[in-house]
C-alpha cells in the first residue's frame, strides 16, 4: 500500500525533500548488510509505498507540493530532479505568489477555500496512482501561516474527501525563542483544528534536533538544512519498510494503519513522539559498534526520564512500583519526572534483531491501567540496515513526553491573547476572538487529559 | 546583458523599448529594458529632470511622472488639498496602469520627507488614495523626520500633519532621521581614512556605497546618506526576491511587528557598515555584527532601542550565516533587552542565503520598540510651539479644504500615540503576573 505525502509550506516542502532524499538514499545504498533477496524485498516494498513507476527513468515520488510563494516549490523540485536518482511529479505542485504573511487565518480562511478544488485535485491525482492507498502523510510547521493554517484547512479536506483513509500529520514545533513572533498563536489554532481531522500527529521538536546536530552529530554552524536532514533520518527509521507481528513473511504493507492501531487507542490522546538511537556524524560509523541490548536499555531510559536524545540521560528515573496499595489513579504516585505511556512502537533495523529480548519494554510499570501491556506494546523489526546505520532502534511512543512543550505554548499564547496583542490581523481574516477561545479550551482539555495520565 | 527573473521582476518590468514600449512585457529570458515599477511625483521639476538626463534616465518610464512646476512652498495644505484635489485622477490612472503590469502586487513603498510639502502633503495624500483604490496592498512608507536644526520654519506642522495619516493610513512606517545617516556616514569616512584600518576596508561594502549600483559617482553629499536608505530597503525585501532557508515576506513583517494597529512604527538598524578585506570571518566578527545591530550608532533614526521597551524586534540575515548563530546571538543578546511582558521571546527571524554586493553577510533589524516616542514628543513639542502662537497658520487655513480642526486633530492623534507608547513603558520593569489558565470541567 501507498503513501502520498502532502508537503506544505516551506517547511514542509524543505523537509519532505530531505525524507524523500534520505529514503532514496537508503534503498540504493550497499549498506544493506542482508541477502540479496531481502534488500530486493525491501526496495520493492519501498518503492511501492513512496514512489510511482512513470515513463520516468527516475522514481516518481507520490506527493503534492503545496505552497503560497514560488520560490522554495521551484527550488525543490529542481534540486530533486538534479540528484537523477529520483524526481517529483512536475504536475505535483502547487503555489501563488503572495504567501500567507505567517498568518494562520489567512492560510486557512483565504487560501484554504480559495484554493481547495485545485488542490484536493492533485491529490486525487496522486491518490488514483496508487493501487492501494495506505494513507496520507502530510508535512507542516505549525509556526508559519501555509503549513499551520493551509495545512489544518487541507486535513480536514481530506478527511471529508477520503474518510477511509488514514491520516497522519508530521508537525514541526518551533524554536522556543521564536522563529515567529506570533508562532504560539499559529501552534495553538493549528493544534485544535488537526485534533478534529488528524488520526495522529508525529512531532519533532526544533529545539531537540538542534541538540542533537550540536551534540551528537558536532556539527559546529547548524543550518535548517542539517536539523531536516536528522528530522528525515529519523523519519525514514519509521517509514522504512518492516515485518510486523501480523505480516508474517512479507513486509508490511499498511504502516499508517498499523501505526494507528497500535499507538492511538482513544482519540483523545494523538500526540506521537519520536526518538532513534544511535545518531552519529557519518565518518564515526565506521568506528562504532553497537549491541541491541545496549541500545534498547538507552531507548528505554530515554523514553522513561523523557530524554530526547543519548546523551544527558537521567538515570535515577524510575518507574513507579505496581502492586501497592495505593490505588494507580492517583497521578501523584507516580514518581516525579517519570514520563508514562499509554502505548509504545520499538522498531529495529539490523542484524541480528531477532534475538532481541523487548522484555523491559513490556514491563506493565511503564504503562497506564487501561491498556493490556501486550497491546500497549508492539515491535517491527528487519534485518535489513537502515542508512549505513549497522544497528538503529527507533521508539514512536504516545506518552507524556509531549506534555510540556504543549502547556509552554498554551500558557505563552494565552499571555499574549490576554493583552489582545496581534488579534487585529487575525480578525482582519476572520478568526474571531471566540475561535481562539475555542481552540483554547480544546487544548486545554488535551493537556489535562495528558496530566492525568 | 543579464537574465531577468524573479528577484529583477519584483522591481522593474522587462519591456522591448522599441516602438514606444506599447508591447507587452517581456516575462522570462534575456534583459531588454528595464523600467521601474514606480511613479515620481514632485511639484517641482529639478529633481525629477536631473534624474531623467542622468543614468538612471532608461529605467523611469516618462509615463510614469506627475510633475508641476512651482512646488509646495513647504506647506503640507498645498501638497495634500491643493495638489491632492488636482491631480488626483492622473495619479490614479497612472498607479492603475503600474498595477496592471504586475502579476501579483503585494506591496507599495512609499518614499518622502515629513517636513516639507509636497512629499509630507501630498505623499500622504497618495497614502490615502492607496488605500482606497488597493486596500489589500501593504502600504510601507519611508519618512525621513525633519533634524534638529533644520531650516524649515513649518516642518513642525507638515511633520505633524503627516504623522495623523501615516497613523491611519499606513501598514508599517520607517522611520529615518538624517541626523542618524549623517553621523554613520561620518563614522565610516573617519574609519576609511584612518590610518590602521583604511586600507583594509573594501570600498564597495560600505553601506553609503551604491556598489552594484549603475551610478559610479558619488556627487551629491546627500548620496551617501540616500545610498543607506537604499540598502535599507534592498535588505528589507531580499527575502522576498532571494531564496533562504527560511524567508521573511513583506507580509511577514507586517503581522508580526505590529501587535496593534496604530503602533507600526518600526526602528531599523543595518550592519556592518563596511567590511574588511579579510574574507575569513571567526563567528566572533559575525557575533559583533549582531551587537552592533542594538548599539545606538547604527540605529537610523536618533534612538536607543536598548534601553527602552521592545514590543518586537525582527533580524534578517543575508549571507553565509544559519540558524545556530541566529539562536546563539539571540541568547546572547535577550538578557539585555527589555521586551514586553506579553512578548517575552518575541523574536521574527529570516535567513537569506544571498548576500548584499561586496558582503559575505549582513543584518537588518527591525524593532517595534517605545525608543521612537522621544522623536514624537519632540516634533509635538515644536508643533506647540508655533501653534501656540498662530504661526503661519494662515498661510495652511486658506488653502480650501483646509480647517482650523485639521490641525487640532492633527495633535490630538500624535498625543494618543504618544500616550500608548507612555502606558507601555509604565510596564517596563514592573512585576509580571501572568494571566490565569483557562479552566475546563
């Protein structure tokens, strides 16, 4: 089954371009360190999931571009064809002149219907290429005013159009000390709107990648191009094909469906985080060896103290005892800092993966009460190396860990719609101060609901 | 000759010259000949003809002129109701035919002084029109604010009648004073000339130059003041014409400076001055050029953002430089800056990869900041005193239109904007109480 990914805004075309690029990258690559016939099957399975055969010599990548000023749609799809290792579709794509302003009522009440029949056009297109359609993966930043606003607009067209088909929406949470001034606003108005049509929402953290170019990858002057580069890493270590407990012999051939099966049980809770070890700069790969127990016992610490990255763990974080007396619905048990989970995914790429004991991922501690830890828990696996990583473990959990981003950008948008500031130009398109106070209040609920986990 | 593309044509049309230019314009492919999509309007001809008989004579289309002879005589009644009421149609009709040659209008720059007649009347006379034949199109207005000693008996009142319209009318106003580009293009003729650093420092990257530009001399002493408020402008917009890794429209920069609808005045700074002939540049020389970004001597209007409240502060880097030095120097900076208590990381970045002629990079900052209220009670100050005595006024009240209540309304408008600037400072250092959540059942 296919996925057609939506690109939206600069971000979301920029970052796209990289997952397409690192995927690409990954299949044609000797790194594969399996069978020959294993690396035959995953290529396969990757091009039927990412790319189109076309009367193209280079695999066509299934995605619309979308965009309201020309310059970054133009520079994609040229550096993309300049590779002639793969292309978009040049009919793929769309764009006006004006932009959006950053401002998220005029992505999604001016551009948004202005634009929708050319838009959901192409993605019907895109759509009817595919034999079967897995879902749609759509790319934004929630900061801007084209992938905050156009893009919430978008999600919901397509949950109408395709009410079947899964949706899973990658969202890029801004730099704290902004990028945008009014980017708390755009974050809060983007988060309410996608909770309605979205079945999940995958994460990145600008701030955490950052970290993680500075110190794991040492990279000394980090530009976006870096940070999206470990943003497509990581998103391919998910993406890739995998074998799943139910796919038996073969690959499996709905991700997003298998992901939303596992991760999202309630639809109050859609949140997703995202972390893969190790990451290293390139040339140290070939010094490094790595063992899956150490590893996943990384993975797991990480996922506990909400670490986002290897290093800087805390390590005194423990999960709290089951089996006293103290009834488990009370938050104030848990022990501080302890990140819960509702339900987690640990996905391997490697040799020898299947001797891997997940036994401490299973662990019902880690959980909440109301899921069975044996469905709470799931793991993909294949031998087959991911992007001359020998090893690479990936962890897409619904937790906490989102938590606090989350109230930041709540509380930080509140303040500022308290003094009324920057209202004016939002009203100026139509979103009302009663909109806001809408969104407002759904978060509000979201994050409540996260705190009593 | 070069190629004309989208950074070219978001500035000047590409027209075959021959046969009068009535054929249509030239959209992709090799230069023809470039005219500017812009209108000059002057009530007198001096100016207008020098720049028509010089180098620059190609690029302005005679069409696009709107010309008289005697001038305002300084006095903003005559620029505005006079000239305004006249010439009104032909304005009009030619604004239209500009905008007709554009494939997407997004922004009108409106260029003019506050203290003389024509560019303070009936400048913002056109403000107004624009406005109400375009109301979707941004109005950015450069005013340059009369100094200190400045010789015009009557700018106090056309500066202060000009402000009522920049404060309804206009979408972001830039302010510039000439004292301020005065005292930078003398802080760059002292370093030129000294004698350690002079040679070193590359004459086409001084922001007085009109590097790249086609003129090769500078002859007027004005030139070099008007050569940084060009280069203000160029970096203003190069996001907009240049790729980046994350661009910062014109429509950007209006929704996120202007938090409330009548504080739109933004404070700009331009770094470096110059460059060194030294190509390598340590990220410490770039982290001084981040400083100097907030230090009072490269501010163009005679201000200290530092030490006043910041409302919201934008930088646009163009050049070799990503988002870690960005964040580093934000970091860095942040502690020592005053920001509102509703905007306390309120910061617009953009990145363009493109850099000005003769720099691996550079700065622009933008700040909506409480620093522009001393030039504001300062022009009030020296409207009262004129008023006061009924100085000249009947040289304004018998031009028809004119009132009495023009003026009085006038005042009335800059003491409001005064006074939100003053009840924002009030907040300044105070204790900050955030607002309490919402709460759900």
């Amino acid at each position: 089954m296919s996925i057609v990914t939506v690109q939206l805004g600069q971000c979301g075309n920029q970052i796209g371009h990289e997952v397409f690029n690192a995927i690409c990258g990954d299949v044609r690559g000797a790194h594969g360190l399996c069978s020959k016939k294993e690396n035959e099957s995953y290529r396969d399975a990757c091009k039927e999931r990412f790319f189109s055969e076309e009367e193209s010599e280079v695999p066509v990548a299934r995605a619309v571009l979308v965009d309201m000023e020309p310059k970054v749609i133009s520079q994609t799809l040229s550096i993309a064809a300049g590779s002639g290792y793969w292309k978009y579709d040049d009919r793929s794509h769309f764009c006006q002149k004006q932009g959006s302003g950053n401002n998220w009522a005029n992505g999604y009440s001016v551009h948004g219907p202005r634009h929708k029949e050319v838009i959901m056009n192409l993605v019907q297109k895109e759509a009817e290429k595919c034999d079967r359609l897995s879902g749609f993966f759509t790319m934004m930043s929630m900061a801007g005013g084209t992938g905050s606003g156009l893009g919430a607009f978008v999600t919901q067209c397509l949950r109408d159009a395709f009410p079947t088909s899964f949706i899973l929406n990658h969202v890029i949470w801004p730099y704290g000390t902004g990028e945008v001034i009014v980017q708390n606003y755009n974050s809060v108005l983007t988060l309410s709107h996608l909770y309605q049509s979205s079945d999940a929402l995958l994460v990145h953290e600008n701030d955490v990648i950052h970290k993680i170019c500075a110190q794991l990858m040492n990279i000394k002057q980090i530009s976006f191009r870096d940070v999206n580069e470990v943003i497509a890493h990581q998103l391919g270590s998910v993406f890739q094909p995998t074998y799943t407990a139910g796919s038996g012999l073969h690959y499996s051939r709905n991700p997003l469906g298998d992901l939303m099966e596992t991760l999202v049980p309630h639809p109050e809770f859609k949140m997703l985080g995202l972390r893969n070890i190790p990451q290293m700069p390139e040339n140290s790969l070939a010094y490094s060896t790595f063992s899956w127990p150490g590893l996943l016992k990384h993975l797991r610490q990480m996922l506990i103290a909400n670490a986002k990255m290897e290093e800087g763990i805390d390590w005194q974080v423990r999960p709290p005892h089951l089996g006293s007396s103290i009834p488990s619905s009370h938050s104030t048990n848990k022990p501080l800092h302890f990140n819960t989970s509702i339900a987690n995914l640990v996905i391997l790429r490697g040799k020898d993966m299947h001797s891997v004991d997940l036994g401490s991922f299973r662990d019902p501690s880690l959980y909440t009460s109301w899921l069975n830890p044996r469905d709470a828990f799931n793991a993909w696996k294949t031998p087959r190396a991911f992007n001359k990583y020998e090893k690479s473990a990936s962890l897409v959990s619904n937790s906490k860990n989102l938590l606090k981003p989350l109230n930041s950008v709540v509380g930080k948008a509140w303040n500022m719609f308290a003094s009324k500031a920057y209202i004016h130009q939002y009203t100026k398109f139509g979103i009302e101060e009663e909109d806001f106070l809408d969104s407002f209040t759904a978060l509000e609920q979201v994050i409540s609901s996260y705190t009593i986990l | 000759k070069g190629i004309y593309d989208e950074a070219l044509s978001s500035f000047f049309r590409n027209v075959d010259a021959r046969n009068g230019g009535d054929r249509p314009d030239i959209y992709k492919g090799k230069i023809c000949s470039l005219k500017a999509r812009a209108l000059l309007i002057d009530m007198e001809e001096g100016v207008v003809n020098e720049i028509l008989q010089g180098p620059l004579r190609d690029v302005f289309d005679s069409k696009q002129l709107i010309t008289d002879v005697s001038g305002s005589g300084n006095n903003w009644a005559v620029g505005h109701k006079l000239y305004g009421y006249r010439y009104r149609e032909s304005i009009v009709e030619k604004l239209r035919k500009t905008a007709e040659h554009c494939d997407c209008l997004q922004c009108f720059f409106i260029i003019h002084s506050m203290g003389g007649g024509t560019g303070s009347g009936l400048g913002t006379f056109v403000l107004n029109l624009l406005e109400d034949e375009f109301p979707e199109v941004y109005r950015f207005v450069t005013s340059v604010y009369p100094s200190g000693e400045d010789d015009v008996i009557t700018s106090p009142y056309n500066s202060v009648l000009a402000m009522k319209e920049l404060n309804e009318h206009a979408d972001c106003v830039l302010p510039i004073e000439n004292e301020s580009l005065f005292d930078i293009v003398n802080k760059i003729h002292q370093m030129v000339n000294s004698g350690k650093l002079g040679s070193t420092v590359k004459q086409n990257s001084l922001v007085t130059s009109s590097a790249g530009g086609v003129k090769t001399v500078q002859e007027k002493p004005f030139d070099a003041m008007n050569n940084i408020v060009a280069n203000l402008l160029l970096n203003l917009t190069s996001s907009a014409r240049f790729e980046g890794s994350l661009n910062m429209d014109l429509n950007e920069i209006s929704m996120n400076l202007v938090p409330f609808p009548r504080l739109h005045y933004l404070v700009s700074s331009l770094t470096p001055l110059y460059t060194l002939a030294d190509v390598n540049v340590p990220s410490r020389r770039l982290d001084q050029m981040f400083s100097d970004a907030f230090s009072r001597d490269h501010q163009l209007i005679q201000a200290d953002p530092k030490h006043s409240l910041y409302l919201a502060c934008a930088l646009l880097v163009r050049g070799n430089v990503q988002v870690s030095d960005l964040r580093r120097n934000i970091e860095r900076l942040k502690p020592s800056l005053h920001f509102v208590s509703w905007n306390q990381e309120g910061w617009k970045t953009g990145l363009c990869s493109v850099p000005p002629v003769g720099h691996s990079h550079s700065l622009l900052a933008l700040a909506n900041n409480t620093c522009v209220k001393p030039t504001f009670i300062e022009l009030k100050d020296k409207f009262m005193k004129l008023y006061k005595k009924k100085a000249h006024l009947h040289h304004y009240l018998h031009i028809d239109g004119m009132e009495q209540s023009c003026f009085s309304e006038a005042i009335s408008s800059l003491s409001d904007l005064i006074e939100e600037y003053n009840e924002l400072d009030a907040t300044k250092g105070g204790p900050r109480t955030d607002p309490s959540r919402l709460k759900i059942a």
